[in-house]
C-alpha cells in the first residue's frame, strides 16, 4: 500500500465541483427567490398579517 502523501493531486488542490456543489446552489437560489416573493407578496397587504 502507497503512503498517503504519494497521491497524485498537489497538496491545496481545489476539489472539483460536483452534483452536491449544484444542488447546494440551487437551494439556495430557491430561498432567495422564495424570500423575494414572500416579500413582494407581504408589500401589497401592506405588511399585515391575517
């Protein structure tokens, strides 16, 4: 078995992104715009809640 320090990546090598990296941003591309629209639909009741 090879010691670890003999792997072929440079040491401080950015890991490449991957499906959970764009999942991550689409949740939170989906709370932003769900904010927003909260906050558009809040505006026209004038901030009152029922």
């Amino acid at each position: 078995m090879s010691p670890r320090s003999s792997s072929k990546k440079a040491k401080g090598a950015a890991a490449a992104p991957d499906v959970y990296v764009a999942l991550l941003f689409v949740a939170v591309a989906s709370l932003v715009v769900g904010i927003c629209l909260m906050y558009g639909e809040l505006s026209v009741y004038e901030w009152k809640l029922p």
